[in-house]
C-alpha cells in the first residue's frame, strides 16, 4: 500500500506519484516536506507549466520516479 502524501505548505490532499517525484528530483532524494505543483512552482519562482515540462522530460529520459 502506497503512502498518501499531502502537502505541506497548502494541505492538498494525496500528492501524485509525479509531484513527488519532482520534488525528489529538485529538492533531493531525502526531502520529508513535498510540495504540491503550484507550491513548488512558488517555491522554486518557476511556472508550473515550466514544472509540467521537466515532469515530460523526465518521463522521456526514463526517470522511474514518474508514471
């Protein structure tokens, strides 16, 4: 059973497997706080449309972090 992650600046409930994996990517692997997009995006001062197209360029590398 996966273990439901929120986040932790605005309390979305269950972070998708690609929101953790992208803070996992930019935040570093051991990170315990996740963001959702749009607190990440705030966070790192990026769009989110930026975020959605590294999520893209991961995938394509064959990152296993996301789906």
């Amino acid at each position: 059973m996966a273990k439901i992650i929120d986040c932790y600046i605005c309390g979305k409930k269950n972070l998708t497997r690609n929101e953790i994996g992208l803070n996992k990517k930019l935040i570093g692997n051991e990170v315990k706080k996740f963001h959702c997009l749009q607190c990440l995006a705030d966070y790192l001062e990026v769009s989110v449309e930026e975020l959605e197209e590294r999520i893209t360029e991961f995938k394509d590398a064959g990152c296993s972090l996301f789906e």
